[in-house]
C-alpha cells in the first residue's frame, strides 16, 4: 500500500501544482481539509503562496490551527513557501496576526536586498557540513518570496540561501518535519527529486 | 546567487503555437505543451505563453493549454494576452499558471495591477511593456494592442508607476529591436533595470549568443526571453547556457 499524504486545502494558490507534482511522481496525495483525513494520513503537506495573514485567516475558518500543529510535530511534515512561514510565531507581513507557532522565531522582510521580491533560481546549500542530503546537494531551487524565517533556535537552520548579499533560512529541519521557502513543485526535476525523497522517508 | 534566466516565449494562436517577426507574418511552429516539454527539458528556467488570439471566445483555449502543461511541466511559467480582469486572472493562476502578464489592459485600467497585486501577490503580475524609440522625444513610448497603438506614454515612466502600483516584473519588449536579430536594445533596457527595483525581462533582438550575454553584463536585467530564435533552432538552451557559465554569470546548469 502506498503511504497516504494529506494536502492541505486552505486555498493556497500553489494548491493544484503541488498536487499536479505530487502525483506525477506517483504518490498516492489528496487535497483535504477534512481533520480526521489529514490526522489519519502517514504524511502531511502543508502549500502556500501569497500572503501570511490571510493564510493564518483560511486557516482559521477551516478551524485547521491545532490540527496542523498537532501533525507538523507527530507526522512526516513537509511546509512550502508560506507553508514554512506559518509555521512561526509572527510576521513582519501582518504584524497584528499570530502564526501557528510551532517554532520560536519570525518571519521577516528583505533587508539588505535591493531586489524584492525575490523571484528565480538560487542555489540552497547545507548550513553545516555534517547535515546529509534531503534530496538535494547544493541544488539550485525555484523562489518567490519577500519574507523569510528567522528561527530562535538556529539548529533548526538545516540549508541556507544568499539573494543579494542578505543570507536567509531556506530549509528548517526538525526530526520528522521539514520545510522549504522555494518551490519544489516548480523546480524541475530538483523539485521532484525532493518530493520523491519526502514520500521515500514516510 | 539568484541565476540569470532564460525563458522560452511561446505566442499562441487558436491553441497553436506561432511566432513572427515585428509581430507580423506568423508562421506556425507547433504544439504548445510538447513544445513546453521540449524547452523544460532543454534548461529553460521559465515559460512564457503570449495568447494573441483574437476572439473572446477562442482566448478560453488557453485555460486548457495552461492545465495540460501544468500536469506535466514543473517550472515556472506566466501567461499573457488579453486578460483585462482579476477574474481571468484566478482562472489561469488556478489552472496552474504561476505568473500573469498585462499590457493593454494596464494601461487602460493601471487598477488591475493594484487589484491583482492584492489578490494574488506582486509576484504573480508581470507589466509587459512594448517599447518604441521616438527620435524627436528622444523618450521611449509604450505601445499597445501588439505594438499597433501608440499610447505617447514614457516607457520609463510607465515602467516605474507600473512598480508602484504593484507590479512585480517588467517583461520588456523593445519594439526597435524585435525580430532584427541585432541584439538587445541595451540603452532602454538598462534604463528600466535602473529605474524600478523588480526584476526586469528584456525580449526582443537576440539573434546570437553574444546578444544574450550583451544585455546580461550591460544592463543587470535578471532574464531573457527568447522565441523565434529557440524555435528555428538557430540556438540552444543549453549553449546559451554553457557561453553564459564560461562569461561568468550565475546561471543553473541542468542535465540535458
């Protein structure tokens, strides 16, 4: 049988290509946003593309905050793009609005980049030598993103990435949880390989 | 370091995919999701689909090619022509396009980009701009309905309202340039690089590798967007890529 993976459905845009990506690589993934769905699945995927607080707002009305926190700690978890950054405590997005807070930490905005937002293929490499491949190995990802995580507890930090000159946490690693601010649904066969090996370590 | 981009620009006809010179004479090139195929697998960073159907009913095809090639492609890629409505917009997006470019309809209603900006982020609305140089200005105005009507509006000007009003590309399209395979038009496009802080795409002119390597070092935009010049064959991705990697600009290599 193969392993079941929850998709979370609070209307992020990135939704369908995830999916689409997902199931060209044969993994047996379906959009919910039914609890007892994503609690009973091997594996959950959280998108997201676009803005922090009205994510935080979906995911509110979906009454999804404790279920996402409850699986992100006891499932293989996979966060995208603003599917990392909700997964902090605050951002410099929406100040006024809380994150889901399963890390200590916040999400801020570009500071020394000139560029905003950052938008293209950059390379992600390892923050310390000793971490070993997640699928990827000084890979070049596909990124669109203004805002980026800043974690209390930098051991969290497992690759990074430099968009002019400013540095940022591009991969956050805990046990069984791992996510990403680019895009692997959008990153070629990188992209894949990644998705792959997620649905290879459930 | 965020790589120089190359993307494949597709202009799409009744589902076909045609390209021109001097957005006249088409000629039909092919299928547009094996064609998308072929240049992902050929190392293109991004696609770009440019919708020139005339008709309102037939523009209803594109949602069709946009979800075929989302099943199958997984890179970024933007579609264009004749969308005037954040409607639109969300149909193409939740088909499985990741960026959407306007240009017309811009300049007709510049609340289309705040609008969709709010929406769907900046990030997703790329203003296209078809330039043109007026020697007795000595300006470049932005021209619309396929480089047809002349909106006397500065290029420039318009390129950095466009930016403030949400926008977060420039796809730009020097019309002097286009389909003359003498190279980029590097003066205009470095004016917009230095005049907006979004990434900026130049289109129009390359005809060999020098002019792809030209407009990279002399201008600092962030992509170029090729079509006829891919399509014909007369160059590839990949040696596009290889010159660019022995220039010294950051690019991402992939296997072919």
């Amino acid at each position: 049988m193969k392993k079941k993976i929850s998709l979370i459905d609070f209307g992020a845009g990135n939704l369908h290509s995830v999916y689409k990506a997902f199931n060209f690589i044969g993994a047996n993934i379906e959009i919910t946003r039914d609890l007892k769905v994503i609690e009973d699945s091997d594996a959950v995927v959280l998108p997201g593309v676009g803005a922090f607080g009205s994510a935080i707002k979906a995911i509110k009305k979906y009454n999804l905050v404790e279920t996402i926190k409850s699986v992100s700690t006891k499932k293989p978890f996979l966060g995208i793009c603003i599917g990392l950054q909700l997964l902090f405590e605050e951002s410099e997005e929406t100040p006024d609005v809380k994150g889901l807070g399963v890390f200590e930490g916040k999400v801020v905005k570009f500071k020394i980049a000139e560029k905003i937002p950052h938008i293209g293929w950059n390379n992600v490499s390892y923050f310390s030598p000793e971490r070993n491949g997640f699928g990827f190995d000084d890979e070049v990802f596909y990124f669109v993103h203004s805002y980026y995580v800043v974690p209390k507890e930098e051991k969290l930090i497992y690759a990074t990435t430099t968009h002019d000159n400013e540095i940022f946490a591009s991969v956050i690693k805990k046990e069984n949880l791992i996510a990403v601010q680019f895009h692997p649904e959008k990153s070629g066969d990188v992209g894949l390989d990644l998705l792959e090996t997620f649905v290879e370590e459930i | 370091m965020l790589t120089k981009r190359i993307i494949s620009c597709l202009d799409i006809k009744d589902g076909r995919v045609v390209k021109g010179t001097k957005f006249l004479n088409l000629k039909d090139a092919g299928d547009p999701v094996e064609l998308a195929k072929y240049y992902n697998k050929e190392g293109a960073d991004e696609l770009c689909f440019l919708d020139i159907t005339a008709s309102h009913e037939e523009r209803k095809t594109i949602i069709s090619i946009v979800e075929a090639v989302a099943n199958e492609i997984f890179i970024p890629f933007t579609v264009g022509g004749g969308i005037s409505s954040t409607k639109q917009m969300k149909d193409i997006l939740r088909a499985g396009a990741d960026k959407i470019t306007i240009n017309s309809s811009a300049i007709k209603n510049p609340e289309l980009i705040t609008e969709g900006a709010a929406k769907f982020g900046s990030q997703c609305i790329v203003l296209a701009i078809d330039a043109k140089y007026n020697g007795r200005k000595k300006t470049w105005e932005a021209y619309i309905k396929g480089g047809r009507e002349n909106t006397n509006l500065d290029a420039i000007e318009w390129a950095k309202k466009g930016v403030s009003l949400g926008a977060g590309e420039i796809l730009l399209t020097s019309m002097d340039s286009d389909g003359t395979k003498n190279g980029y038009d590097i003066e205009l496009t470095k004016q917009v690089v230095e005049s907006v802080n979004v990434p900026v795409i130049a289109s129009g002119g390359a005809g060999k590798i020098k002019h792809i390597i030209e407009v990279f070092h002399e201008t600092g935009c962030d992509a170029a967007l090729l079509a006829s010049l891919l399509h014909y064959k007369d160059l590839t991705i990949n040696q596009i890529k290889e010159k660019m990697e022995e220039e010294e600009l950051p690019v991402r290599l992939t296997e072919v």
